[in-house]
C-alpha cells in the first residue's frame, strides 16, 4: 500500500457537489481505501478567466501503480465532463496526483510530486489540513500570500458557503 494525495479541483456547474463526489469515486477505487480528505476552499482562478474556484485534497491508501492511479483520475475526469479546450481553461473537475508516496517520477505524462503544487495555496493550505507532516512552515510561507478560502471542514454542523471562515496563515 502506498499514500497518495490528489489535488481536485472544479470551477464549472455544481463544483462544490462535483468535488464532493469525486472523492466518494477515489474512496471506491479498486485496492484503495480513503484516509483523510480536507474542508473545501474557495480559491481564484490563476493565470486564467472564469468562476472560483472549489478546492480540497484527500489522502488515499493503495495499491495502483502511480500510472495506473493517474488513470484513474482521468477516467474519474471524464464522467464528470471535463473537456480540455487549451491550457488553465475553466473545468467541471481537475484531479491532479501531488505525492503518491516518496516516489520521484518524471514522465511524458506524470510528473511526480507534481510539479506546480509548492506554488498553489489552494493545495497546500488542504494538504497541510490533513498531513501536516508533508508541508513545512517555509513551503507555506511561499503562497500565503495567496487567497484561498476554507469553506467547510469534516465534523462542521453544515457544508458550504454559509461556513466561510479564512483560513489561518
Ligand atoms: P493541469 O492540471 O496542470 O491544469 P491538466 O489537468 O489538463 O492540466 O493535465 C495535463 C496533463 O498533465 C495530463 O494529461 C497528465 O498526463 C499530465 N500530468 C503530469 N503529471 C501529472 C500529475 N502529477 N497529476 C495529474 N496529471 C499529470
Ligand atoms: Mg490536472
């Protein structure tokens, strides 16, 4: 078994229900099981137009392969309605895997731990909620000056927007 993490991410249709369902999907994968997964942020879009962005980061136990987890995630990404128009274009759902373990990996098509996380406050604000043992307080002084908002959190007597509350720098 080996712990991974993925970034989601939606800013299109019902993002906050689409986040919410995908990580029900990654909690079902074959040979996984869920072992954490963050509040939901609101974050706004970088380098690109369109709605805020909903963000969160979950945790998972498994035993796929890095390649075959990143599958996994596109398919998940496909039912969900993503389409790729052009590059930072708005999005019903992006999974991206950030870690998946201690694994280093450099490929055509998976870059391992992903490449941009250590820039994006929407993934390290989540990931420090729920493993604070991968995240320095150095990495996270990087993007505090970055907005992302926490909008919920597991245990809170409702989820949503109603709950919105800044998250601690
Ligand atoms: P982004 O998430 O950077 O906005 P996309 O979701 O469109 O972009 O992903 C583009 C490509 O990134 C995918 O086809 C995938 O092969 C590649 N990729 C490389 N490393 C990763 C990773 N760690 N997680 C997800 N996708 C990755
Ligand atoms: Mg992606």
């Amino acid at each position: 078994m080996v712990r991974a993490f993925i970034g989601l991410g939606a800013n299109l249709g019902e993002a906050a229900a689409t986040v919410e369902w995908a990580m029900q999907q990654l909690a079902g994968l074959t040979a996984t099981t869920r072992v954490a997964q963050s509040s939901l942020y609101r974050s706004v879009p970088v380098d690109a137009p369109g709605p805020d962005y909903i963000n969160a980061v979950m945790a998972i136990d498994t035993d796929l392969t890095a390649h075959e987890l990143l599958q996994s995630l596109q398919h998940i990404e496909q039912v969900a309605g993503r389409e790729r128009p052009c590059r930072n274009a708005p999005r019903t759902l992006d999974l991206d895997l950030l870690l998946y373990g201690d694994a280093c990996l450099n490929t055509p098509a998976l870059q391992v731990p992903h490449p941009r996380m250590w820039q994006r406050a929407f993934v390290l604000l989540p990931l420090a909620e729920i493993a604070p043992d991968r995240i320095s307080a150095a990495q996270l002084q990087v993007v505090q000056v970055q907005s992302a908002v926490r909008l919920s959190h597991p245990g809170a007597p409702e989820h949503g927007v109603n709950q919105v509350a800044e998250v601690k720098k």
